[in-house]
DNA sequence: GCAATAGTGTCTTTAAGACATTATCTT
DNA sequence: AAGATAATGTCTTAAAGACACTATTGC
C-alpha cells in the first residue's frame, strides 16, 4: 500500500462513470473494488482525473475504455451533474464530473492492468453495497436522470440491440421503473409515438407465443406526450 | 478517481452564471462587460474561479453576491451542465461548472468594486451581443433547461414575488417560451394541478377590471401531467 | 387441443383545446 | 354605460387506463 499524500493546494477535477445495463431482467451498474485507501476495500464508480488539456467528455470515454473495456459506440453518454463538495474525497479538493453511460447487455469486466475487481451491481442489492466517497449520492442522482428521461424521450432503446420487440422494449421501462406497465397500452403508445419506433418486415424467433415484430429506434429524441410513470 | 495521480500543470475550475429574471415583460440575462483581453470589450457571464477548499454552489453564491448584488434567498439555483473543452479559455484548462439562478424582478447591478459595467439584456436581444468564451453555448443551455423545467416543475413561480395572480404566472409561461397561452385553459390547469398554487383569501389592486385573487407557491415541486408547450 | 406470447379493439376516464359566458372592477 | 381584466362553464378532441378479444406460435 502506498503512503498517503498530503492535500496539496490545488483543485483535481476527475469524472466518475454511472454505467447502466440490463442483465438479468435487472437494471445493474458497473462498480469496481477499491484497494487503496481511502475507502479500502469499499466499491466505488469508475472513474478517473481529467489531463490537464483533455476533454471531459475524452476523459469520460477514456475511462470507460481502460476501465469497463467499452468503446465510444458501446453507450449512450450523458453528464449528470458535477460534485464538488470539499470533504467527499479525504485526499484533497476533487471536482468530479457524473457521466451516465447506457447501453445494450454490457459485457463483464476484463480483470487485468487497471482493474483488479469490477462487477455488475443489480440497483436493487445496492442497499448491501458499502460504496465509497459520495458515491451513492452520485448514483442516485444517475440512476433518477435515466428514470426520468425514459419519461420523455426515446432513451430506452439504448438499452436495447440494434434490433428489438415492443415486448422487449416494454421490459426496459418496467425494469428500470420498477412497475409493470399494461402491455396493449404500450403497444399502442410505442406504435403510435411519432419517431420512436421504425417497423421493420423481419420477426423474432418465437418463444413458445406469436412472433414478436422487430422495431428498431426511430429517428426522433422527446416523446411528446410522455410517458408518465405516475399512472403505475 | 481511484486511479492515476493528477497531473502537474492545473486545470482550473470556475463557475458560470446564467442570471434570468423577467424585466419589462422580457426574459432577461445578467451580463458583464468584460475589460481585460482575452475578449476585452465583449460581454460575458459573470463567473469565477472556486478556491481550494470552497464548495461549488458556494462559489456561485459568492459570485452572485460579489456581482449581481444577490443574496442566497433572491434566486433559485441550479447546476445546468459543466464545460470543458480544452480550447475555451485562451489563458489554460478551465472548466467551469455552469449554474442557472432564477429570481423575481431582480435589481439593476450596482456598479463598483468588482465589476465595471454590468447590465441586463433581454435574451430576446442576445443576437446583436458579441459574447465572450463558449458563453453563447452555455447561456442557450441554460435557458432551454428552464424553458424545459417550466413544463414539468412548478418552477416558473420563482420568477415571481411571493404572493402573485394567475395571470402573472401566465406571463411568465408566455415570456420565457415566447408564446401566448389561452387564459382559460391556463387558469383551470393552474388551480386544478395538486401543489401547484395555494389560494389566498386576498386580492390584488385592481388594475381596470375585476381583481384578481392573489396565490402563493405551492408545496409541489413536479407538475403532473406536465404543462406542454407543443400545443402552440 | 392448451398454454404462452403478440397484437388489436372497445369502452371509459382524464385532461387539454377552443371557445362562450359571467363577474367585477375603472373610467 | 363601455371597456378591461378575471374567472367559470361548455363542447370537442386527444390520449391514457382498463380491460376483452383475436392471432400465431410451441407443446
């Protein structure tokens, strides 16, 4: 274990990556396990400090790369908020910028140079997890902005491959929301949203039912009107 | 933020404020004359660097008192989005943490110490004004996030004193969208939407025609379902 | 055939859009 | 009284909720 450096006078500014797939059926965040101290032993975000000269959204995708093995195309990319609190990072002064990262059935970490323990997290056992610095805070603060952007905009599909069914689609709000929604009813709202949806001629492979439909994502961004979560 | 050891050269972090009020029925902005290259002459927002050791939304209350004359109860303030393109300040890495704060009819800046020339520009004008760094982004980012909120907060009452009538919360709709809103259908919304207003038993003077009954904030912060303004 | 999944249709309810109408003030 | 502003009411339309029903697969 290396010793600990004194705080020196200076403001690091870091990003810390709030990564959401579904895995499982369940919405999961990528954590990876500390050793050092501070926080030894505890999981925290993937994260790491922006180089002086370097583009946050750079240091964003870069961390990614090194520490989840995920490329540019692999997710969709969304600044949250930054933290900035003096005490959250008993080291020193760290800014750090929150990145949401979604994206369709994300692979397992590679363990090796940087990374010694990383793992999927289902959000609903992170009561269990010891998370360090602020960590959970941020978190919370990722996982509210997906839940409420799936609200009014046509974010869910990136949870999704390429190709999808509304079944499928269906599947990401109730997993991410934590409700079930009534299926004809989605149907029609997903069909009939302009720019949510294009329709292709191709099926899923049936699983024991009526083949499902392909979609893939439409061309359109805002949902309007949105779809609430309120009605449950 | 858990790997590598930052850098050596700096990167600084600043805030940025983005100061709305409306005056003369106008959706209005804070600027500041800037006087030292780079961008002399041009205007710009008024903004600062954090000190060490300093929280973030501290900072941008500092500067609201240090520029605008602001204290914390005159504004409601919100973290908009961080910027950091390496290219955007001349002088090094800055990355500045922008903030929107809205307030009710907001005071003419007092000249003096600090900043020289400051003055309110209606966003409506904003075109004609040669703006200083990337702020023409991070101002357009800052108002479509409260043209945004508008839709689904209870927000817009923060544009207003504290005891208001329907139709000054219509006005607010209407001068920050740049729209015109039927006064019927908006009234019904108004009252009829659970935490949005509190009634009160007084009226306000006259003004030519019938009274209207004066209404306090609510306690609801979410406007469900939203105030849309597709429909225009 | 039956179970399972996908998709459509129908009725009801909610809420918005487009007004008309009434209420209460100033002049 | 006329004009102005505020508030309410009514009719229509859009869209969601709550289902029932049909369609197409595997077994």
């Amino acid at each position: 274990m290396s010793a600990s450096t004194p705080p020196e006078p200076q403001i690091h500014v870091a990003v810390d990556m709030i990564v959401l797939t579904l895995r499982d059926e369940q919405l999961s965040v990528l954590l990876v396990q500390r050793h050092d101290e501070p926080y030894g032993g505890a999981w925290a975000l993937p994260g790491g400090f922006i180089e002086v000269g370097e583009d946050i959204e750079a240091a964003a995708y870069r961390v990614l790369a090194d520490e989840a093995s995920l490329g540019t195309d692999d997710v969709y990319l969304e600044q949250v908020r930054t933290f900035g609190t003096p005490g959250r990072d008993p080291r020193g002064h760290v800014v750090s910028v929150a990145f949401m990262a979604l994206g369709a059935d994300l692979p397992d970490p590679r363990h090796g140079d940087v990374v010694q323990d990383a793992r999927w997290w289902a959000v609903e056992d992170l009561a269990r997890v010891n998370l360090a610095f602020d960590h959970g805070i941020v978190l919370d603060a990722a996982i509210e902005r997906a839940r409420a952007k799936l609200e009014y905009t046509t974010l869910a599909a990136t949870f999704l491959p390429p190709e999808f069914t509304i079944s499928q689609l269906r599947a990401v709000y109730e997993k991410v929301w934590g409700t079930t929604l009534d299926a004809g009813n989605f149907h029609r709202k997903a069909t009939r949203t302009p720019g949510f949806l294009v329709e292709l001629e191709r099926y899923a492979a049936p699983t024991g039912g009526r083949p499902a439909r392909l979609y893939r994502k439409g061309h359109g961004s805002a949902l309007v009107p949105p779809l609430l979560r309120s009605g449950d």
